[in-house]
C-alpha cells in the first residue's frame, strides 16, 4: 500500500486497539521497522497527528489533550479522477450484482470492504460515502453467478468448456465446445470472447445466454491477445470482425448537441458541417447494434453511406411505420 494508505491504517488501528507495539504496527503494515517509524514522524510532524509513545502499554496512542492548542490534525484526502472513481464504483457495484443473495465467499468480500475503505473519509463513513453515489444501469441483462464463476474460472485456467447456449438472433439453441479467452462487459452486460470448436473460429457469446456449462479437462486453444483484438477488435460494439465497412452518418443540428461529445467508436472520424449538423464516420463489421443507435435517433440522423447499411435502417423504419399503422 502506499504511504496515504498506510496513514488511514494507522489511524484507524491506533482509533480501534487504542495504543498499538511496534511490532503489532510493522506486522498490520506488512512494513519495515524503519518505515513505520517514519510514518509516525511524518504524521506527527506534517499531519499534527496527536500520536505518543506510552511506556506503560509499550505502545502508540492518541493524546488525550483537553485544550490541544495549534493546527488541527487532519489525514490527506484521497483524490481520483473521474475515471478512477467511476471504475471503483462500477467494480463495487457489479460485485453486489453478481451476488445479490450474498454468497460471495471472503476471498471477494475483503475486494467489496477495501474498495469502501478508499472511498470512505475521516468524517464520512464509506458506507455514507456510497449512498451519495447512485448508479443507473439501466437494460443489463442479469448474469446467473454460477455461470459466470464458471466462465470466468475456465478462462483464467486455460481450460475448455462445453456450453449450451440460446443464440437470439435466430431464437436457436446449440450445444458448443469453446476455448474461453477473455471475459467483456459491454453495455451493462457480459460477454464471452472464445475459440468456437464447431466452426473453428472466433465467435462472441453473451453470458447471460449461457443456459448449461461443463468444465472440460482439454486444455484451451492458445490465441494471444493481439489476435484476439485483431479478430474481434476492430469493429463496432460487441459484434466485430475483420472485414471492416465505414459508415458514414449525418446528424442534424438538435441531435448534433448530443452526438459531438459523444465516442460511438475509438477510430471515429468527425467534422461540424456549416448548417450546424454533424457528420460522423466510423467502422463496423456486423451492422446489427450499429443500426440500434442509429434508429435511436430516428428522423434526426441520415445514414449517407454505405448503401447496404442505409437500406436496413429505411427497412426497418418502414416496418416501424407500418407496426403504428400510418
């Protein structure tokens, strides 16, 4: 841990044994004698902590003082950037998801304790910390826990698994053996990047999909990570794939105020138009979520280019047209 987190820890083991050895420091530390002693200087000294030495209990102690005169003792604030506060909610708040009966065993409930400990302050208990943060997530689709300590374990062993799983594009069920290699959360939902067996390719699963997984004792096909991502990387969204098309969509100016601050893909390509639209170029390889943010904006985005992309998404709006009766 680092040094900030090392004061936290002193403070609220001194604040809960009330005077704390040496010995007892260095081993809750996991730290040197040297570097324990130079923590209790630094507080004392830069931090105005209120720490003495008590010969009687052969520890340290806060001192009581009834009128302690001078700076206030105060421990640093943990500071994050957005994106760092963000991931740890998240984590919090997807671990609480996968175990909402609370079967987590105490290899992961500690993960949960530490996470509130950074988010928490001196005089803001994590757990209070935690109600003033509230995360939507809103369509994810639940993930039965089994099954994904099943994945998940699979992919960290380099095992194979034997899956049977509802493809819902075509409402079909198969029974497939896979070599599991990455685990990805997408759009408030898990998937499955693996080596399919029956088509010898690489193929995404959703998780929540899954409806029966059997460990198998084969090993797992070995594919590197940078072939993974040129395989399923380069495309739009979770459904990707190597052969690349670029579309080409115009907003117009209500939409345009959005979609500007918007990141549809990393590779995006984007220009303001002199009218106040927006036009936005990016790549796909399986038009099926593209074409779903698309129809989100509706009359206030045109598909420009290419042809086959522009005609699904007028094919589609046409059916909606016809499901209001128009």
């Amino acid at each position: 841990m680092n040094p900030i987190e090392r004061f936290y820890r002193i403070d609220q083991l001194i604040t809960e044994h009330g005077s704390l050895s040496m010995q007892s420091l260095c081993s809750e530390l996991e730290v040197s004698r040297a570097t324990a002693k130079r923590d209790l200087t630094y507080m004392r000294d830069r931090l105005n902590a209120p720490i003495v030495f008590d010969r009687f209990t052969g520890g340290y102690r806060f001192e009581k003082s009834k009128s302690r005169s001078g700076p206030r003792y105060a421990l640093p604030g943990l500071w994050f950037s957005a994106d760092e506060i963000h991931a740890l909610m998240t984590m919090n708040a997807l671990l609480q998801e996968l175990d909402p009966g609370g079967f987590i065993g105490a290899e992961v409930r500690p993960l949960i304790d530490r996470l509130e400990g950074l988010l928490g302050r001196a005089n803001a208990p994590a757990r209070a910390v935690m109600l003033r943060v509230r995360l939507v997530r809103s369509m994810g689709r639940p993930v039965p826990l089994k099954w994904f300590q099943m994945v998940g374990a699979a992919v960290m062993a380099g095992r194979r698994l034997q899956i049977a799983y509802l493809g819902r594009h075509r409402n079909e069920r198969s029974t497939r053996e896979v070599s599991p290699l990455r685990l990805v959360f997408h759009r408030n939902s898990w998937y499955l990047d693996a080596w399919c067996h029956q088509v010898d390719d690489f193929r995404t699963f959703a998780i929540d999909a899954i409806e029966q997984a059997i460990p198998l004792d084969a090993r797992a096909r070995r594919v590197s990570l940078a072939e993974v991502d040129a395989r399923l990387g380069g495309g739009y969204g979770i459904y990707k794939g190597e052969r690349l098309r670029w579309a080409r969509l115009r907003f117009d100016a209500r939409a345009a105020v959005w979609v500007r601050s918007e990141q549809w893909h990393p590779q995006q390509k984007a220009r303001a138009l002199p009218d106040g639209k927006y036009e936005l170029r990016l790549p796909y390889a399986e038009p099926h979520e593209l074409v779903m943010d698309i129809l989100r904006h509706a009359e206030q985005v045109e598909v420009v280019e290419p042809d086959e992309l522009r005609d699904e998404v007028a094919r589609r709006l046409r059916l909606a047209v016809e499901r209001y009766g128009a």
